[in-house]
C-alpha cells in the first residue's frame, strides 16, 4: 500500500496537519497498517516537491497543514479509477516453507500442514470476534462513527478471506500429497507416449520432483 | 468425572460428551472405520466446528452425537445420558425435544409450508397445534425468513430453505444443535446469517457442534476440531482445555 495515495485520499476530504492524517489513517483502517509520523512528514514533503499538496500555513501551535493542488486533485481522481496492481509476487514464508518441505528429505509435510492449519484458523476465530464485535458496535453507531467502523469491517473482513484462501491452499497441498504418494510411479525411461502427464504445463516442473521426495512423508 | 454421574449439572458440565467412540460400517472383508476412539465434550454456550477432507468422518460423528446411528464402541451422552441405553421411543423422544438438526441436504418435507416443517417436531412431541404454529413463527423471525411462513420447500431459494432448516433445528428448547455443512450452498453473506444465528444460540446456552468446510465458517466456533481418517488429529483449543476435554472418562 502505498502510503502517499492514502494521504492523498484523505486530503481530499479536508485540508490537514501531519498527525492528523496519520490518526485519520490509522482510525479508517482499524490500525491495521499503523503509521509512524516521521513516515507521514517525509512523504508531505515528498508530495509537496512534486507539486500535488501545498502547505495553507500553521495553526497557533506551529502545525502546518496541506492542502490539495489541482495535479493532487487529478492524482487521487485517477487512483480512484485505477485498478491495483500486484506486479511484484511477496515473498511468503509459508509458501517458502512448504515447497521446501516437500523437497528436503525426512521433513513431515502433513504435520507442517496441520501446525499451520490450526495456527490460521486460531487467527480467523481472532479476527472474527473482533469483528462480531465491530458489527455489533456498527449497528448501534451513529452515521458518522458508522462509517468509520464500516471500513475497519471491511479490513477484518479482507483479512479473514486471506485467512481463508490459506487454509484453502493448505487442504490442497495435502490432498495433492496424498494424490502424490498413491500415484504409480512410471520407470525413469518412460515411452514417449506416456510422458503426457509429466509435460502437462499444469504441473509445471516441480511436479516431477516431487514424486520422489514425497515419498518418505508420513500418511 | 465419571460418567455414570447422576448429580444435577451445571452449566459447565457437556451437554454432549463422546467418550472414545468408534464406529464401523460393514463387516469383515468389507469393514470402513468411520470413526476411531473419538472423545469430544461440548458444553452449554459452546460452539465447536469440526473440518477435516471428505470422508474423514465428520456425518458420521453428527450421527453419532444426535443418536441418529449408534457407536459400535463407546459411547454418547447427551445431558449425562448415555443414549446407547435408551430404548426406540425414548431415544426418538429425546432427539425430537432435546436435539436440532441441520443436514447436509435441507430435508424439508416437500407436502408441508415452511412453518408446517418447523412445528411439525413440536406438534409429534404432542404440543397444541396453535402453539406450535406460534413458536415456529417466532423461530422463522429468528433466522430472517417469517413472510415465507406459508410457502412450500419447492417455491424457495436453497438460502431460505436452508434458513427455514435451521428454524426447525432451533425451535423449542433444543440445547443441542448439529449442524452439517449448513451453509453449503449459501452465498457469503446468507451464510454468514446462518452463522451467527447458530452463534446467537449457543451465547444462549445451547450446544453446538458445526461441520464445515469452511475456515471462514469454522472460526465463528468456540473451537475447531480437526478430523483425518475417523481420528482427530488437532484442535485450536488452548493445549489444557483440549487435553481435558479429549481425555475419555474410562
Ligand atoms: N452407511 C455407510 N456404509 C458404509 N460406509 C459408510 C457409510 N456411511 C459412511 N461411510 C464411510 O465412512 C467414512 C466417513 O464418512 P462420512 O460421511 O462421515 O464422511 P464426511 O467427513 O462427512 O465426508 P463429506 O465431507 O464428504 O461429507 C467414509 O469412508 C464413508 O465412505
Ligand atoms: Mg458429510
């Protein structure tokens, strides 16, 4: 996420001083992604530089606040309309974890599995009382509260279906290692004719690793 | 705690208890464990969700629990009684005051409305047909689904006959709830309905025991169990808690 749309986003509501945007960030997120003020300041300036915010003066305390220039204006309109990207793949410990599991001789894979699968839903039964909790608070919010805890629902909410499509994955990696260890395995010089599962793109070259190394995993 | 204990309970006593249970369907040659030395507790205001892959168990267990089908070692308490001893009609008395069910199939009867299906458990326990009808309403408000009160299985959406499953599950003084994959073909957010309508009653005092193949489903329980080949493998109780719990009283 990148921290400069975000304060570009709220100063579109209403011009502000560094560390109001900052608790106006975190209040709107949950606290999820919590800012830390020198990381507010470097990108105002930042931003200031590059001609999308300027400062409107300070207050009897010394803060100065920002407001949006026109090209600030033309940037939050087009993030709003862009799609978000996801060119660079996160590197996963869990997914890190789990192709070497199944590559490195002796390692349980199914207990690697379990351990994991009953750690994330320890996670989600978290992140669900919290958010029965935020439900209830919602419903009996008034407009302006409402909206705030409508958008920290909507962060739990996002986090709980990542939590799902883990365990997801998990079910899958350990009924494909299932598959694995029940698959006859063919004499390393297969006639060409039966090497349609082996070059099956699907699989991709793993596969073929992992029918030797998943062997010694425990059923 | 033994378990022919006949001390009045407590609320934090189970209201459904397994006490290594093991079921086999077939014999011989042919023999399938569904189900391998289970022991399991759930007490009053306790939701527990039981995962694990197809065929791990998890019916069988529901069956087991709601005496539907019978240990073939073990045994099952519901309220401190051991059903394996009570006779058919005893049996059948108790599953109709004491137990709700929520299939994996809807099993609505097709000639009967929606709350004709959710009283007809209180009118075969010989209440008025006046006052079955009235508390199958108040059942049907419950899960959200009162103005379909009249309608027939055929003429709803699998959400609302799946919701007015879960009313009949839920009607009377049922303090244990089996639920089976309850919200199968629900989209997230009728799902989520049924979810906390199931919640709500366990905050309540009831019981419940959830099969789900769901993480996101699993997770409104106080506790998730985790099933592989009839054997539970794991649970996200605290390492005390599930120890206690899973220790068969034998
Ligand atoms: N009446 C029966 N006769 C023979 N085998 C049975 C019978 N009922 C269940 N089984 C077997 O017992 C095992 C457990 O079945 P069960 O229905 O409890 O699985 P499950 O965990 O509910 O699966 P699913 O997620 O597919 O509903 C399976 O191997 C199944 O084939
Ligand atoms: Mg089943």
């Amino acid at each position: 996420m990148s921290v400069k749309q975000g304060l570009l986003a709220l100063l579109a509501t209403e011009p502000m001083y560094g560390a109001q945007l900052r608790s106006e960030f975190e209040a709107r997120t949950g606290g999820t992604w919590p800012l830390n003020v020198g990381q507010v300041y470097t990108t105002l300036a930042r931003l200031e530089r590059d001609g999308l915010v300027e400062a409107i003066g300070e207050d009897a305390e010394g803060r100065i606040s920002y407001r949006l220039t026109r090209a600030g204006q033309a940037e939050v309109a087009r993030w709003w309309v862009s799609p978000v990207t996801r060119e660079t793949t996160p590197r996963d410990e869990l997914v890190i974890k789990l192709a070497l599991a199944v590559t490195v001789e002796g390692v349980d894979v199914h207990r690697v599995v379990q351990t994991q699968r009953t750690a994330t839903l320890r996670h989600l039964q978290d992140l669900t009382r919290l958010k029965q909790r935020a439900t209830t608070h919602h419903e009996a919010a008034e407009d302006g509260d409402g909206q705030v805890d409508l958008a920290w629902l909507l962060v739990l909410e996002n986090l709980i279906y990542a939590g799902e499509a883990e365990v997801r994955w998990l079910d899958h990696v350990e009924a494909r290692l299932v598959r694995e260890a029940n698959r006859p395995r063919r004499p390393a010089s297969a006639t060409p004719g039966t090497t349609a599962t082996t070059t099956d793109p699907a699989m991709g070259a793993i596969a073929g690793d992992q029918s030797t190394t998943t062997k010694g995993a425990p059923r | 705690m033994s378990s022919s204990d006949t001390t009045p309970r407590t609320d934090h006593e189970a209201i459904l208890r397994l006490d290594n249970v093991t079921r086999v369907h077939g014999t011989d040659g042919t023999a399938v464990r569904a189900l391998a030395g289970v022991s399991l507790a759930v007490r009053a205001g306790e939701l527990v969700a039981v995962m694990g892959p197809s065929g791990s168990g998890k019916s069988t267990l529901l069956n087991l629990a709601g005496g539907l089908d019978a240990a073939t070692s073990g045994q099952v308490l519901i309220e401190g009684q051991s059903i394996g001893t009570l006779k058919g009609d005893a049996l059948a008395r108790l599953r109709r005051r004491r137990v709700g069910f929520v299939f994996q199939d809807f099993n609505l009867i097709p000639s009967l409305t929606a709350v004709e299906n959710v009283a007809l458990p209180l009118e075969l326990d010989g209440q008025r047909v006046s006052r079955a009808r009235r508390r199958a309403v108040d059942a049907l408000t419950m899960v959200g689904v009162q103005e379909l009160a009249d309608r027939y299985p055929d003429k709803m959406s699998g959400g609302q006959q799946q919701r007015v499953a879960i009313a009949r599950a839920l009607v009377g003084d049922r303090r244990l709830v089996l639920a089976d994959e309850p919200t199968g073909a629900l989209d997230s957010h009728t799902g989520e309905g049924v979810l906390r309508v199931l919640r709500e009653r366990c905050d309540a005092g009831a019981a419940g025991l959830l099969v789900t193949h769901e993480a996101r489903h699993a997770a409104w329980a106080d506790r998730v169990v985790f099933l592989r080949d009839g054997v539970v493998v794991d649970s996200t109780g605290s390492a005390e808690t599930a120890e206690a719990l899973l220790e068969p009283t034998a």
